[in-house]
C-alpha cells in the first residue's frame, strides 16, 4: 500500500510540473481560472489517495499561490515573498478566529464524559424502559446514541463504545446483523449535528454563519431525524420479527425493592397514589420509612418540576418585547473617521434628491433619526456626542412594561406537555418507577449538563465559547462524581483533545492558503459563471448543490468538504436568495452520509474494530443503507417545510 501511493504521489508531482512548465509558456487557450479548477481536481485526487487534508491543502495552495504570482509578475524573488506572506497572513487569521476556541473545550467536555462510564447505565435503561415496543434494542441504542452524542459529539467514541455495548446484547437477542450495525453506526453519526457539534463550528467558522443560529437551528433537524431512524426500526421489528424479535418477558420486568414490594402488597398499584396515601392518609405501612416515601415522591415529581421550569423559561423568551434601540449617530456608518476618512461613501457617487427642487441639507436630528450621516470632513454637522442615547434610554423602560402575547404554538405544546405528564403518571407503577429512578441516575446527570450548555447559548447567557468552558468544568464534575476522574484518564482526555484541536485548525490554516490560491486563480470566478449560465431557479441550485454534496459524500469526509466545497458554494447563495443558516442545516443533514457512505465511511470503521469476527465489513455497509435513504427523507423534509429548522432561531434572536 505505501509503495502505491508513493507511486501516485510521485506521478502526481512529475504531472504537475509538466502542467506546470506548459502554463508558463504563452498558451492562449486556457486561462489561469482552469488551472485553479485543475488544482480543485488535484486536491480531491490527493485527499481519495490517503494523503493527509491539512498538509495536501497547505502544499498545493503555496505551490499554486506561487504560481499565481508568478504568472502576474515573472518575478520568483517577489512572487515568493508574496506567497510566504499570505501564508503567514492566512495562518495568523485562523490563530485570531474566535469561533474556534470553544472546539477545544467542546471535545474536552465530549472526552471527559466519555471516561465517566454513563453509557452503559444509559444503555440499560433506556433498554428497561422502551421493553415494550418492536425492536426495543434497536430503538435503546438510537435514544442512546442521539443523548450520548448530545453530551460528547464524539463520532468514533459513541459507535466503539455502543458497539462494544449494544451489539453483544442485539446480536444474542437474534436481531440481524445488517439492522445491529445500521442502527449503531447511523445512532453514532448524530453527534455531528445535534448541538454541540463540531461540524457547525467549523461550517459558521468557515462560511461566516452565526454559530449561536446553527446551534438553534439544528436542534429540531436532529431530533426529528433520530425519530425518523426509530420509526423505520419500529416499522422493520413489525413487519419482520425475524430481524428483531420482541424481548422475553423475563428481561422486561426489574427487581422491587423491599419497601416497593410492600407498598404494592398493601394495594397501591399507582405509584404517586400510592405514596400520596401514605404521607397524608395515615396508611403507610411500618416496614416503609417516611425518608424512603419522601424521596421517591421528589424523583417522582421531577419531570413535573422540570416541565413547569421549561415552561416558564419559553414563555418569558417568547413573551419578551423587542426592544429596538436607535444607534447614536456618531456610531452611524460614515460619521465616523475609523478609516481615516478614505473609505468612499455608499453607493456609486451621489443621489439625486427625491423631488426637483434642491434639497435642504440634513439637520443633526434628522441625521440621528433616520440612519443617514455626513461624511466624513464635515464636523460642522456632526451631531453632538450622545445625542440619540437619551431617546433610546426612554424608549427601552416603555417597552420593558409591554411584553407581547405568546403565540398560539407555545399554548400547544403546553397542552402537549401537561398531557404527557398525566399520560406518564397514569402509567408509572411500582416497577416502572424503579425503571425511572435508574432512568434519573444515568440520564439526568447528561441531561443537567446539555441543558445548561445549550440554554445558555441558546438563551443569549453565554457566547459558545464561554458555554464550552461551563461544559467543560461540567464533565470535569461529572466524571469526579461518578470517581472517573483520575491523573491517567485526565492526562489521556487532554492529549486526545490537544491531538482533534490541532487537526482542526491545520484544516483551517490549509483550507485558508487554499481558498487563497483558488480565488487568485480566479477559479471561483468561472464557476459563478458557469452557474450562472445555467439559468437555474433557486430550487434548481439547491438541489445541485445538495446533489454535490451527497456524492461527495461518498469519497470524502465531512470535513474536506466543509473547508474545500464551502467557500465555492457560499458566495453563490446571494444570487439565488437562499438564506446561508437555511442552507447550512440542508448541509448539516446532508453531512450525515459522509459518516455513513462507503468507501470511507469512518463509522463503519469504527464499529468493525469492536465487531464479532463473523460480521463482515460489507454486512455494516449494507445495514448504513436504508439509513442513509432516511437521510435523504429528511432533507427533503427540511427543505419542504423549512419552519423545522428555522422556527427556534427566528424566535431566539428575532
């Protein structure tokens, strides 16, 4: 194998230097916009070869940056100083990115809670509590995943340690090994879009789109396709039982304790009823301590306490008036000398007034008020410092006073709420109260880090990075609680996240060069042309675009075609009016099969290395199938009604 990519990598070289001798002769039918499609070409033929992403970006952008500047210059010396400035440019922009600090602390927190042994506990409850439905293993490890992958958005971490867990226990209950691995690999791949992910760091970080939206937007596009893995695993264990036969009977049911036994003895079917009538009836039986009754009923009335926070939490986001603060006009585009008065005013030269008579020149007020300024150069009419900040101060306690009427949606998913809760105590007997206090013990402590993380991102309390760092110190508290947290499993986590931190931003210092080189080329400028000529509607370039994706979806992984196919397709959304947040969620979906798409497919990978012998690598690749057609319901989905993405960010940050 090394021997074969010497002799690609070593064809390669000898090909470009031939290209390249031919370009520098006069050559009047090809432009230098073809050689940087021909450098897009090289790349993809480069990274499919095995060569490392970040320094195959970084080689080829310097040699073709190089190039570039030659071609304009014919000078070597100077067109060298200038490729090794934009090098060290691009690599000190990437070094001053703010959005890329929170992804160390992000995968710090994932590494930490990881090495807190949650899953299995998580596994099995989960396994306890969905007994009852078709396919019940299956479904176990999705809801397992999708909250695992919440709390760690490691992909590799949740299908080796959902393998090693979840596929000895499917494969003994006879479920078929194509739906075992399917289930595994495609419950491990949503780390990378619920939040907190990585990918939607690296996506707003590189495409300019607010991570705070992508973070809101995501959300529901995630949940909604782990609902669409469970529901086609629940329609497979229906129609065929062979594939996922239904659990015994004697693995559905959990040991009572002592105290549960007597108080069902006694008659007490119900449980809340039960401890109800005897803390305040006077029936409580002898054997049972006050302090037992006592906790039980605060676990019990846990998810009633946590709906009615929520609740209230929505409804002040929701009811909160928008208040609108007008801007001094010093701070007012173009009345200021940020740029030392050489930045040219807005528009191509001077507006003729509205009217045919002459205008009178704006007055201070009418400046503030309206948002237009004078330019630079002319302090006779600059408006005295300050002098909006006192309307906008009056302003601001009216509409405090004012909130707006929560809209008909949040009145039903209240009703929703206060129906699942009736359902839940109806049916929460003595042993499914057991259930739910392992429930408590393995999924509330996750649950009470991702709420805090991303409520608080969410909510406008904290920037990513800051609610990175929360998390962080989260997992560190987590693994200490459950006494995880030791010098080797510390020293192991951060090394481990020193090694994914540098990955990353290798990845940017490359793409960057890369982006460089390619627009020098004038690359992205024939690609616009040629999108252009096409005539395509928006819908038309969506699908285009969309189709790309997917089918680079099957050489190359998530992150080659963030940093390499972004930047080309970005600046095309304008043209068309397509929302960059919109686009980026139809991405972030699309994304999915990059994980699951052989020939790379990482996952499948990942859950081979901790496979039984007797299942093959083809066997996982035939079970990521159907779940990569689910993929491709939900982009369609997505696209259809666009309020599954769009609808909590534009309520969060109207």
């Amino acid at each position: 194998m090394k021997i074969h990519k010497a002799l690609w990598f070593g064809l390669s070289c000898i090909a470009l230097v031939l290209l390249m001798i031919a370009f520098l002769t006069p050559w009047d039918n090809l432009t230098t916009g073809h050689i940087g499609l021909l450098m897009l070409a090289l790349i993809v033929v480069a990274i499919m070869l095995g060569f490392p992403t970040a320094f195959t970006l970084m080689g080829m952008g310097v040699l073709f940056t190089f190039l570039a500047y030659y071609m304009q210059s014919s000078d070597p010396g100077r067109s060298l100083g200038q490729t090794l400035d934009l090098m060290v440019q691009r690599t000190y922009a990437t070094m001053t990115n703010d959005s890329l600090i929170s992804i160390p602390l992000f995968v710090f927190m994932g590494y930490l809670v990881e090495r807190a042994n949650l899953i299995e506990k998580l596994f099995r409850s989960m396994h306890l509590a969905l007994a009852r439905l078709p396919g019940a293993l299956a479904v176990a490890t999705l809801a397992t995943c999708a909250i695992f992958a919440t709390a760690t958005g490691i992909v590799g971490a949740v299908v080796t340690l959902m393998g090693l867990l979840a596929m000895p226990a499917m494969l003994k209950a006879g479920y078929s090994v194509r739906l075992t691995a399917g289930s595994i690999t495609a419950g491990g791949c949503l780390g990378i879009l619920l939040p907190p992910s990585v990918m939607l760091i690296v996506y707003g970080a590189t495409t300019g789109v607010s991570v705070v939206q992508l973070y809101a937007g995501a959300l529901f596009p995630g949940i909604m396709l782990a609902i669409l893995y469970m529901v086609y695993v629940i329609i497979v264990a229906k129609l065929r039982p062979d594939m996922a036969p239904p659990l015994p009977k004697e693995e559905r049911g959990v040991p009572l304790s002592r105290e549960s036994t007597a108080m069902a003895a006694g008659g007490y079917t119900r449980a809340v009823s039960g401890m109800l009538a005897a803390m305040f009836k006077g029936k409580r039986n002898s054997g049972v301590s006050f302090g037992y009754l006592t906790r039980n009923m605060a676990t019990a009335l846990a998810p009633l306490a946590v709906t009615v926070l929520m609740l209230a939490v929505v409804h002040h986001a929701l009811t909160r008036p928008a208040v609108e603060y007008e801007i001094p006009a010093e701070l007012q585009l173009g009345s200021t000398d940020f740029d030392s008065g050489l930045s040219e005013p807005p528009g191509d030269g001077l507006a003729e007034p509205p009217s045919s008579e002459l205008a009178e020149p704006p007055s201070a007020s009418s400046v503030a008020g309206t948002g237009l300024a004078e330019p630079p150069g002319t302090p006779a009419a600059q408006p005295p410092p300050n002098a909006a900040a006192p309307a906008a101060q009056a302003q601001a306690p009216a509409a405090a006073d004012d909130r707006i009427a929560a809209p008909t949606g949040f009145w039903i998913f209240a009703a929703v709420c206060v129906a699942m809760l009736a359902v839940f105590y109806a049916v929460l007997t003595w042993a499914r109260l057991e259930i739910f206090k392992m429930l408590m013990g393995s999924f509330f402590p996750l649950a009470v880090m991702i709420a805090a993380v991303l409520g608080s991102i969410g909510f406008g309390l904290a920037t990513p990075s800051e609610a990175a760092a929360m998390g962080a110190m989260g997992g560190a508290l987590l693994a200490l609680a459950y006494r995880r947290l030791n010098l080797p499993v510390l020293r192991e986590s951060v090394f481990l996240t020193a090694k994914t931190s540098a990955m990353v931003c290798w990845l940017f210092v490359g793409s960057s060069i890369f982006s460089a080189a390619f627009a020098l080329l004038g690359g992205q400028r024939i690609i616009e042309e040629w999108v252009l000529s096409l005539g395509l509607t928006p819908i038309q370039f969506l699908l285009l675009a969309q189709i790309i994706i997917f089918l680079l979806g099957w050489p190359l992984e998530w992150t080659e075609i963030i940093v390499i196919f972004m930047p080309i397709f970005v600046p095309l959304l304008n043209t068309f009016g397509i929302d960059p947040l919109f686009f980026g969620l139809l991405v972030a979906l699309n994304l999915q099969t990059a994980f699951l798409s052989p020939p790379v497919a990482m996952s499948a990978f990942y859950l081979k290395g901790v496979s039984p012998p007797h299942v093959t690598l083809n066997q996982i690749f035939l079970g990521m199938m159907p779940f990569m057609g689910i993929q491709v319901v939900a982009i369609f989905l997505l696209y259809v009604f666009p309020e599954i993405g769009m609808w909590l960010p534009t309520v969060l940050y109207r």
